[in-house]
C-alpha cells in the first residue's frame, strides 16, 4: 500500500513538472513574438533615463520660480517608471544584458 502511495504521488508530481514546464516554454515562446525593446548598437533603456534626467534638469533651472513644477515632476516621474515597467515586462522583448 505504502510502496503504491508513494508511486502515485510520485507521478503526480511528474505530471504537475511536465506542465509547468509546459507552462514555461509557452511564455518563452510568447516572449519571442513580441516587438524588439533595443536596438543592437543603442540600448532602449538609455533613452528612458534619457528623458527622466532632462526632466531634473528643467526641475533645477525653474523649480524656484514654480515650486509646484517638483511635485508634478514627482508624479510625471512615479507613472514614467510604471510605464516603462509594464513596456519591458509586457509589450516587449526584455533587453538582453550587456557588459559596458
């Protein structure tokens, strides 16, 4: 009795691995039919800091003549980050790590 309990469960997980390999490599495969996020020789993620860095630099030329400018940059900068988290993560390829 003991020897066929463990059999089955033994089996059973074997099936639940073989789906969730399953699983794995119809998310690889759906990974791979999505848009590029980079170039080859310009890496995507350059621009995105790109524009956040261009933002601070306006927040230090003008911040004190319009204090609320900091807060909404603050909050442009809260959805640019969610943005472009959901553009690498669902609508594109992630970016393959490079060395510098």
């Amino acid at each position: 009795y003991l020897n066929a309990r463990k059999k089955k469960k033994y089996y059973k997980l074997l099936d639940e691995s073989e789906n969730d390999r399953h699983h794995l490599l119809s998310r690889i495969e759906k990974n791979m039919d999505l848009g590029v996020y980079a170039f080859k020789d310009l890496d995507g993620t350059y621009y995105d800091y790109l524009e956040i860095l261009i933002q601070i630099g306006y927040i230090l030329l003008f911040g004190l003549a319009f204090p609320l400018c900091m807060v909404l940059a603050f909050i442009n900068n809260v959805i640019e980050i969610q943005v472009d988290r959901a553009k690498i993560m669902f609508y594109t390829r992630r970016p393959t790590p490079m060395g510098a």
